[in-house]
C-alpha cells in the first residue's frame, strides 16, 4: 500500500486522478476516510452523501423520511424516524428469476441492544437466533405489502429493518412497516404501493393516534391497520370485548390517518426514487390456459359440486385430473404448457370454484354461505393434567391443554419495547401428521407463531386480572387435523381448557374465519360481485380474496387478524363482513357453553409466603442447589422474587409436602392457631421440646397432649418422633407453647356421669424461685372406687376462717378418730362393692358460688387457696377439727361422691383420701380425684405392700419442684 501512495505523489497523471484529486486521505491507523476537499468532484451531476428528507404530521408526532446518507448501496433504503425512535428499512433483489411459482419474499425485522445503549445478556454478548417479537414484527410488514407485487413476479425480495435506536416509548414495528413501504418506492422493484400503516389506541373513549406504550397499557383498543389510498390492505386488533359498531367506526378514523404517510413517500421516490426496472413475469398463455380448460374443467365441476367427497377424496380426485392432462402435453409435446401445467391447472380450479359460489350460493362441501360446519366439543379430555379440551369444527380438530406455573416461570421479553415478562402464554403446533404430510420441525416457524399470538391476544381479554389469579398459565394447542381456521379452533379450544383447569375467565372466547369471493372486471379492476363466506375450508381460504379471523365473546370482539390476496379490499366489505362473524360466533359459544359454561375446581394449588431476603437466600443455597432440590424431591415449583415465596403444586399433598421442606428450612412466622409440624427433641417430667419452622422450639406441656390425663410425657410421646400440633399462645419474649389436644376431637360426654368441669390453669412462681408447670384444663369427674373420696376445696388460710364462721358445723364438735393404721401404714377398702351413686351436689350454682369465692392464681408466697364443701359438705382443714373416722367416710361414700378437687384449690396441710395409681420403685403415685395426681415417697426400709386401687388417708406437705403435690401418710399419733 505505501508503494501506491508514493507513485500516486510522485505521478504525473493529471490532477483528477491524483490519490488526493480521488478525495482520500493519507492512511491512518491501516483505514482509508474520505479527505475534505473544495475542489469540485471529476463527474459532474454526481453529489457525495447527498440525502433527501420529507418531514409531515401524524396524529400529535412529527415523522420524517430521510435516504441517500447511510446504506447507499440498497437497492432502496430509508430511515424513519418519530421522536427519538429511528428505523432503517433496505430493500434488495434478486437479478434472475426464483425457479418456482411463487415470490420468494423475505422480510427480516431485527432489534439490537445497541438500540437501547444496552449490552446483551447472554453468554456471546451478542444477538442470536429471531425472538418470537421479531418474527411477528417480520410477519406485519410482510402482511400488507406481499399483494401489491405483480402477478408473476418471481424474483426473490429480501427487507430488511433494523432498528437503529429506541426511545422506549414508540413501538419501532409500525415505523418499520411504512419504512419498507418508502424503500420499495425508492427501489426499481416493480411494486403497486406505497401503503400507509397506523396504530390507535381507546382510552377513555377517545381514540388516540400513535398511541405510545404507557399508552397501551391502558388502553382497550390495540389496532393496527394498513392500507393504499382507497383500500384494506391489513388488519390486525387487540380489544377488550369491543362491539362491532365500535370497531367499525375506529377502522373508517384509522384509514385517512394512514393515508397521511402515502404522499410523503411519492415526493421523496420524486427525489430520489430509481426507474423501475423490467423483469420478466411468469404469465399464463391464453393457448395453455383454454386447453386446461377444454380438458379438465367438466371433471372439476363434478368434484366440487359432488358434496360427500371428504378433503383427501377431493384432492385425489383432482390430482388424478392433473395427470391426466399432463399426459396430453407430453403426447403433444409442449413443453412450454407443461412448465406451467400445476399453474394452469390451479386456476381452472380458482375459476369453477369462485363463480359456483357468486352464482349459486353454495360451496364445495355442500353448505350454504353462512352456514358452520358441525362442532364437537369435549373438556377434561385428560384427567391428569390441570385443564384440557378437545374441540373439533368439521374436520378441523384441535387439542389444548393447560399448565399453570409459578409467577417466575413467564417466560422473559427482552425487547426494546413493551413490558419484561409474559405470563400469559398460547404455544400453537402444526405438526406435518395433521394434513397427512411428511415433514421436519425445525426451531420457530413464522406461521405457528402468527396464529399463536391471534390466539393467545384473542385469550387475553377474558384472564381475570393478576393480582387476583397470580399464576403463569401456558396454553399449548396441538392441531390433530386441518382443513382450515386452525388458529380459531385453537381459540375456541382454549377457552374451554382454561375453564376446565379451575380459571374464572369472565366468559367463553370463540373465533370463526370469514373469506371472500369477489368478481373482478379485468379492465379496471372494479368488484363487480363479491360473496362473504362464513368458516371457511382450507381450499376456499386457497381459492379465495381473504382470510378474515375474527374472535370474541358475546359481548365484543377480542382479536382481529385479516390478510388478503388481490391487491386490496374496499372497507365497506370488511365492516360488512364482521357482523356475518358475529352470527357464525355466537352458533359456537352455544356449543361451547353446553359443555362447560363455569370454571371447575381448581386442581393445581398456590402459596404465597412473606420472608426476608436472608431467609430467601438460605432456601436458594449455594448456586441454587437447595430450590433445585426441593422441586426435585417435591414435583412442586418454587418462585422467589424480592421478600416473596410462591409455591405452586399440582395438587394439595405436593403443596403440603413442599411447605414442610421449606418450613425446616427457613420457617413460616409463627400465628396463634396455626398448625405446625416438628420434631421432638427433648422430654421433660412437665412436657416435651418440639423443634419445628424451620429450627423454632416450642414447649409442648403434658396438659396439652391429651384429653385424658397423661401420668407420664414419655408414655405419649418419644424424642425423635415427628408430630403436628397447633400453637395456642406466644408470648413477647418468644416463648411458642404448643398443642396436641388442639388438633384432637373432644370427648363425647356420657349420660351416665358428671359433665366435664373446665378451669384455667395458671403458672405461678413458688417462694423458693422453682416454676410450679400448669396442670391439666380438664377435670373429668371422679372414677368410682371401692372407697370414695370426699370432696377437698382449698382456700387461703384468711378464706377459711371466714367460711368456718359462717359454716353451720359446731367447732366444739369433734368427730371420731380416724380408723387405726396397721404398721405395715396398708389400708385395706372395707367399702361396700355395691355400686356408688355419683354425687350431684357440684350444681351449676355452686360451681359459680365457688369461682366468685376462689382466687384466680397462686400468690407469689406460694399461698394455696381452699375452700370449703359446698353446701352440705363438712370443712377439712390441716389443724382445726378432727378428722372423721373411717366408719363415717364409708358413710360418706355410701351415701355418695363427693365432688372432685379443683387443681389449684389446693392447701399444704390438707389431709384427704387418695387411691394407689401406680407403685414404683421409690414410692407411689396417688389418684387425688379431680383428674390431679400426687406422689408419695418411701422412707428408709419402709414396707411396700401396696395395691393399685387401695385406700389410704393422706395429707399435702408440699409441691414439688414441678408443681406435683407431695403426700404424707395420716397415723393415729396425728389425730
């Protein structure tokens, strides 16, 4: 290179081709740039970086048009811009003519991060394969323009839109579309546009133009619309249930507003447009086209009007027509009519098909013009799955299903524009086996994604809103066999399967496909006639002018998807066409509403649980190992997302399995009256420790492990064992206190004995600083022994010196002593076998009298209130009075029960009767009635002859360091 730039100095060729004269500059950094020069260029007429601009108004948005500074070598190139937003749309074509019988047209819309200032985020850093969004945005330029290509122009076409940069709040598609329309004026393509193409939005009731996205979102009208100067050329709509009328009269505003781009595209191709160019068209001969006619066109019409012949019937028959007329050709040896035979033979078809229609009203399966195949619906098809739904128009049949996910699992839009999630999804399959083909699925088809959208913009309308129905919901629907308006069937079927799985959708979603004939004049391509057809077959959608999707509920239409064939539709015939729609909509929905016209119970289940950040970290674990886990283990899915835990399962044992992982985990915050599962990890003589939420401990008292009095925690309960219990009291210092008994059905009361008597419990400090642990809550009434026990209520020693004074007992009375005591201290029962009647002196009135009397709780100086018998019952105290002999207790006993002892009525010194409850190695545990037990100690080598159920005369010394009394025996000496 340095030699070049040292003969170009020292040349002497004349100045023009000097390397300066050619306006380089010296090589810097190994690139080339263009030298500044005020010497006027060699070739006069041509300008350098020349470029053309056209500037207009739409709605309340400046648009302009600018060509000729960057992508010069396009064949055509033009930057719209709106605001910030800027679109840069090329077009390019090929020299020679594509080998087959269709225009290979290519549209390619991509959207860069750089547009954004923004870095990509995947792993090369740099854009990969199209996004569902690019191909839909390729699809919505390729729409309105593909018609106005001649016929017979086969040559390839690729456009090509980038969007160079974004402000966020214009939707870079629309500018995209009327940019490809620019640039192929500017081309020498042949092309019969330019098109203009519009957004408006509904707000309030006003209709807004060019609509920006913050715009849109709350808005219940999404329309875009495409058109020339005088016709449709595309219509696509997003709506919130929008009557016909509505839409019509939005459709008439949206048209002159699209025509404002149309003559700022004729003065700038004035500019700076080329000459169209001559390429050759594939046209049909008169000669071939007459002889096709001649030879197939009788056979034709008895297919077509023969209505019992199915979609397989008609195509073999009409192939076997096909081959016979090539045989003819090949007899004849024209080889030009045979290049062009399946051409030939297709229009024919086109021809008999379109006027049997326009003349006698019917089609080519024997139906009238509006009328709709037969339906057939089915939901719950499969069981097993959270909603499915199989729905079949003639022979058309699609299956939906439905899968509902956590709110982490939509599905992440990493676009320029619109919102950053998606949780509402429709995935539409077209497999090859539905039209009975053989073929390849490969990565994202353009069409399934186009009539997936439809769908799933047509669903959309009817989802209750997100804060009330929290999950992602996917629909997938998988076309078991087609013969036109798939994309509908798939609508109609996913209403169903979305009320199937348990959604509350406010109403039933239907779509039908309406098409068009019409007559043409040829000299001035004025309609003449047209015919409407109502749920078209795939070969009238073939045959036909349009292929008009149209869905909705009873109330308005949800989505709108139109494409047409010829060189567009006048408006009227579209508006005409929607009320036919209405008609053939409301027909399905009876069908639909017959089978399922209210949500079922849902099956799949959601949590949605508050925790902090820290403990959110913890459940994730290391690279989130530990919420891989639990999805493993469980089949349940776990979203965490800022302070949020949701927890979606397929049912309520995944969701209850699911909850106890993360519970050990990281806990739940702990509620009065919830229940909770945990695992014992330590047993004490007044309860049990229980480790459960997520490593909590709660004290688990033995009072609250039964109905029926427990003597021992371990004989209930073993460290390790895995229970549920219920909190039933926190405290502000976080002291949990649990409940088995809580969870527990209550016990029948019998007829035959006392009712239960229920009093609270408390927990009092003794005067030596030790905790005296609440006993039972329930008092069952006393069990029948051999010798009963007189009641025993305990006041303070100030309450028993005013209820002896009042008492109707003579002090100076003395009863008789008490039986003597063997040395052996055994009492032996000397009562009657004979049945004891229950005593019925523990009346409601004497409970109340006895509540007002006793008080609430043990004094700190570890006083414990007694009382006196009620009514007839004789005052025993620790040193006032004798005790009563054992003749007068069997007295007592025989005459009946004495009412059962109150727990916290209980005074040291009281001496009563106790039965032996169990006999242990160092003394014996004693039934003190009432539901409340004692111990007493052997001393020394004292003789153990007991027997469970024996008698003995004893008296309170003390309490434990646990609150359990404990007894002494009664001598003689201590009478």
């Amino acid at each position: 290179m340095s030699s070049i730039v040292r003969r170009a100095r020292s040349s002497s060729l004349p100045n023009f081709l000097a390397w300066r004269a050619l306006g380089f500059r010296t090589i810097c950094s190994g690139g080339l740039g263009i030298a500044p020069s005020s010497s006027p260029p060699a070739s006069t007429g041509i300008k350098i970086l020349e470029s053309f601009k056209e500037e207009f108004e739409v709605g309340s948005r400046v648009v302009t048009l600018e060509t000729g500074k960057i992508a010069r070598f396009a064949n055509g190139s033009v930057v719209l811009g709106m605001d910030e937003t800027k679109v840069l749309s090329t077009v390019t074509c090929a020299k020679s003519k594509s080998p087959g019988d269709f225009l290979p047209l290519t549209v390619d819309y991509q959207e860069k991060m750089f547009a954004q200032g923004l870095i990509p985020n995947t792993y090369m850093r740099r854009e990969g394969a199209p996004k569902e969004r690019e191909l839909l945005c390729g699809r919505l330029i390729d729409r309105p323009i593909r018609p106005l290509f001649p016929s017979g122009f086969y040559h390839e076409v690729q456009i090509m839109a980038n969007v160079l940069s974004s402000d966020g709040k214009q939707d870079p598609d629309i500018l995209a579309a009327n940019a490809a329309s620019a640039a192929l004026m500017l081309s020498d393509v042949p092309w019969g546009g330019p098109i203009g193409v519009i957004r408006l939005g509904r707000i309030g009731g006003e209709i807004v133009v060019n609509p920006t996205m913050d715009e849109l979102s709350s808005s219940d009208l999404h329309l875009i619309y495409a058109c020339t100067r005088d016709k449709t050329m595309m219509i696509d709509v997003q709506a919130r249930e929008i009557t016909e009328k509505d839409l019509a009269a939005a459709l008439r505003l949206a048209h002159p507003e699209a025509v404002k781009y149309i003559d700022p595209q004729i003065r700038l191709a004035a500019k700076a447009g080329k000459q169209k160019k001559e390429y050759i068209l594939s046209m049909l001969s008169e000669k071939t086209l007459e002889k096709v006619t001649d030879l197939a066109a009788e056979r034709i019409v008895s297919v077509f009007t023969d209505p019992s012949r199915g979609k397989f019937e008609r195509g073999e028959a009409l192939e076997n027509i096909g081959k016979d007329v090539e045989k003819v050709f090949e007899e004849e040896g024209d080889q030009e009519s045979l290049s062009i035979l399946p051409k030939a033979v297709d229009t024919v078809r086109k021809k008999i098909v379109r006027s049997r229609m326009i003349s006698e009203g019917f089609r080519v399966d024997g139906r009238h013009l509006d009328e709709v195949r037969p339906i057939y619906c089915e939901s719950h098809h499969l069981p097993a799955l959270h909603g499915s739904a199989l729905f079949s128009r003639g022979d058309t049949q699609v299956l939906c299903t439905i899968t509902l996910g956590a709110p982490g699992d939509a599905q992440r839009l990493d676009s320029l524009v619109g919102p950053p999630k998606k949780k509402f999804m429709l995935h539409y399959t077209f497999p090859p086996f539905c039209t009975d083909e053989v073929g390849k699925k490969l990565g994202l088809n353009r069409r399934e994604v186009g009539h997936g959208t439809l769908a799933e913009k047509a669903l959309l309308a009817v989802m209750p809103p997100e804060e009330d129905f929290p999950y992602t919901v996917r629909i997938n629907s998988e076309v078991m066999a087609s013969d036109g308006s798939t994309s509908m069937a798939s609508v109609c079927g996913g209403s169903m399967a979305l009320m199937d799985a348990g959604i509350p959708l406010r109403a039933h979603v239907a779509g039908v496909s309406v098409g068009l004939v019409t007559d043409v004049d040829p000299s001035s391509g004025e309609i003449k006639d047209y015919r409407i057809v109502t749920d078209i077959l795939g070969l009238e959608d073939h045959l036909g002018d349009m292929d008009f999707k149209i869905a909705g509920t009873r109330n308005g239409v949800t989505a709108i998807q139109l494409d047409i064939k010829p060189a567009g539709i006048p408006l009227d015939i579209v508006c005409e066409s929607l009320e036919n729609a209405r008609k053939a909509r409301l027909q399905i929905l009876d069908h639909m509403e017959r089978e399922i016209n209210s949500p079922r119970d849902q099956q799949c289940r959601l949590a949605t649980l508050k925790y902090t950040n820290d403990a959110l970290r913890n459940l994730i674990g290391p690279m989130g190992a530990l919420k891989r886990k639990i999805e493993e283990e469980t089949g349940a899915r776990l979203s965490i997302d800022d302070g949020t835990l949701t927890i979606v399962a397929k049912n309520q044992a995944v969701m209850d399995k699911a909850q106890e992982k993360v519970d050990y985990i990281i806990g739940r915050e702990i509620v009065v009256g919830g229940v909770y599962k945990g695992t014992v990890t330590s047993i004490k003589e007044y309860g049990a420790f229980v480790e459960f939420n997520g490593g909590q401990q709660g004290l688990l008292h033995m009072s609250e492990l039964s109905h029926e009095p427990v003597s021992k925690v371990s004989d209930v309960l073993h460290i390790g064992k895995y229970i549920t219990m219920m909190c039933i009291d926190t405290d502000v210092r976080g002291n949990i206190k649990l409940s088995l008994k809580a969870l527990l059905p209550k016990p029948t009361s019998r007829p035959e004995k006392l009712p239960v008597v229920k009093e609270a419990v408390s927990v009092e400090t003794s005067s030596f600083g030790e905790a005296v642990a609440s006993l039972p809550s329930v008092v069952e009434p006393p069990q029948k022994s051999k010798l009963a026990v007189p009641a025993v209520v305990i006041r303070t020693a100030v309450e028993c010196d005013e209820a002896e004074k009042s008492s109707h007992v003579d002090k100076n009375t003395k009863p008789k002593c008490a039986a003597t005591v063997k040395p052996d201290r055994k009492l032996k029962s000397t009562a009657s076998k004979q049945t004891v009647k229950e005593d019925e002196t523990l009346s409601s009135t004497a409970t109340e009298e006895s509540r007002d009397d006793c008080g609430e709780t043990l004094t700190q100086e570890n006083k414990l209130n007694c009382t006196s018998l009620e009514n007839n019952s004789n005052i025993v105290s620790s040193s006032k009075g004798k005790k009563p002999s054992r003749k007068e207790k069997q007295s007592d006993n025989e005459a009946g029960e004495s009412p059962s002892i109150s727990a916290r009525k209980l005074k040291i010194g009281t001496e009563m009767t106790a039965k032996v409850h169990q006999i242990r190695t160092h003394g014996l545990v004693l039934d003190l009635g009432g539901g409340i037990r004692g111990m007493y100690k052997f001393e020394g080598d004292e003789e153990t002859e007991f027997e469970i159920g024996d008698t003995l005369q004893v008296k309170c010394t003390s309490f434990s360091s646990k609150g359990i009394p404990v007894m002494a025996l009664v001598d003689e000496e201590d009478v």
